[in-house]
C-alpha cells in the first residue's frame, strides 16, 4: 500500500523525461512571462507537490518493470502521456514561445504542459499500487495546474 523501498529506475526515466525540458525551458522562456502574481497557497501545494513526487518516483521501487499483467497497462499509459509530454514541448520550443504557445492544448488536453506530466505521474502510482504517490501528485496537480490555469486565465483576460 505505502510501497517498497529501494531504487526506481522507472521513476528517474520519468524525472528525466520531466526535467529536461524544464532545463531547457529556462533559458527559452515565453515572452512575457512572469511568476509574481501566482497564489501563494497554489505555489505552495505546488512546491511540496513537486518535493513529494520526486522522492516517492526515486524511492519506491514498486514502479520497476515487473511481470506483465492487464495491471502494467497503467505504466504503459503513464509512457504514453510522458512520451506526448515532451511532444507538446517539442512544439511549444519550435513555436514562437509566446504565452499562449506556453498555456496551450495538446490533442484536446487542456494546459498540457501542466496536465500530462501530472497525470502521468499519477498512473505511474496507480501501476505500482504507491498511495503517498498518488497523494503527491493530487497535491501537485491542484498547486501546478492551478496555477497554470490562474496564468492562461489572466493571459485571456488581458487579450
């Protein structure tokens, strides 16, 4: 239930797939683009989000590759929404990187820059059965998406 502890190499792949980009991103940032007026409370649930999934991603070895069962179709999804990830940010890099190319869609998921990662993540804890995962990532979801979302928001409303 609370996992097995040991070293995922699953999750360090996922936290590549997650970091790299961002690394990339910033030294590419969207013109305009400013981090002063987000919700303390959504920084906040972000910041511990982010400290939580890392940890619970490296220190669980229940999201290693086991035998196949219809349980493993979780990881493959949670693949599948990492691998859309970094397409979504190979056409926010080869965009012009405004904010709305930052705050945009991704094949009808909205602010998928924020959504995927999350979502993957999550499926990442349903595969290996980890609910301090599962909390971690609703805990990021709210902080991370809801602070994309108060940002695409004020975006819409100064257009």
């Amino acid at each position: 239930m609370f996992g097995h502890f040991g070293f995922s190499y699953t999750g360090f792949v996922f936290l590549l797939f997650l970091f790299i980009p961002n690394i990339i991103w910033s030294g590419k940032k969207p013109q305009g683009y400013t981090a002063e007026n987000e919700n303390r409370v959504l920084l906040f649930m972000e910041r511990l989000g982010e400290m939580l999934t890392c940890c619970c991603a490296l220190v669980f070895s229940d999201f290693n590759i086991h035998e196949w069962t219809l349980w493993s179709l979780w990881l493959i999804a949670a693949f599948i929404l990492m691998i859309m990830y970094e397409i979504w940010w190979v056409c926010y890099f080869r965009s012009e990187r405004t904010l709305a190319d930052f705050y945009s869609d991704f094949l009808g998921i909205p602010l998928a820059g924020a959504t995927l990662p999350v979502i993957a993540f999550f499926m990442l804890g349903l595969y290996g059965r980890v609910v301090l995962m599962l909390i971690a990532t609703l805990i990021l979801g709210i902080g991370h998406i809801g602070i994309h979302m108060q940002h695409k928001k004020e975006l819409e409303d100064y257009i």
